[in-house]
C-alpha cells in the first residue's frame, strides 16, 4: 500500500526524523501534538484547555492533509503533565468529537520536551 506522509511544518520533525501524520490505505494516525503557536513558541501557556484546543487543531489539520475528517477519528490520547487538570482537556475535546466518539484514554506523564507544555494529543483515523 501508498505510504502519505504529512508534514506540520514542526521544528522537530527533520531533527527526530518523524511525520505529523501518516496514511497507509485507509488507516492515518497523528503523531504526538504540542501545542505550537502558528508563529512558533508555545500557545496559550500555562492553560490546559487553550493547549488542547492548539493541539486539536493541528492535529485536525494533518487529518485534512491526509483525506481524513474528525469523524474518522477512531481513538484518542491524551497526555497531561498533571491529571488533576483533565478536565480542561475533555472541554477542548469534547467540542470537537462530542458526536463521533472516538475511544479515549487521558494519561498523566512526566514531562514533555518543552516544559511550557501541559498537553500533547494522538489521534488515529480510518477512512470509511
């Protein structure tokens, strides 16, 4: 099968060498999604749900790339650096898949690259 590579434009991606999303065959998955302000830096620093908005709509954009919609999306994950905060994540992502439903896990971990970060999402789709 064709193997779509989508890009974001991220810093990070030549230097780790990964892709903001791939597409083979009717399967695309999103890469893990900070919350990169368009002009660079960090958006909405020091609020979780502004930082999962940011995320959602990267991510959504690299659905768009590779053909995909947000009702394709199939799963979900969200990494938080504190739990306690999920709540704010779930607002952002409920706006977005309140009628699609994907499967969802919340996950706290312990840091992310960029400390500024509070949030990153995963999103894997299939196209019906």
């Amino acid at each position: 099968m064709e193997r779509q590579l989508v890009s974001s434009g991220s810093y990070l991606e030549p230097e780790i060498g990964f892709s903001r999303a791939v597409r083979v065959g009717p399967h695309v998955v999103v890469a893990g999604t900070a919350p990169i302000a368009p002009a660079g830096g960090t958006a909405a620093i020091g609020d979780v749900y502004g930082q999962t908005v940011r995320c959602l709509e990267i991510a959504i954009e690299a659905l768009a790339k590779a053909g995909a919609t947000a009702a394709h999306v199939t799963r979900t994950r969200m990494m938080l650096t504190d739990i306690t905060q999920w709540r704010e994540a779930a607002r952002a992502h409920g706006e977005i898949f309140r009628d699609v439903r994907p499967v969802c896990t919340f996950v706290q971990v312990s840091a992310f690259i960029d400390p500024d970060w509070l949030v990153e999402v995963e999103i894997d789709a299939v196209i019906a």
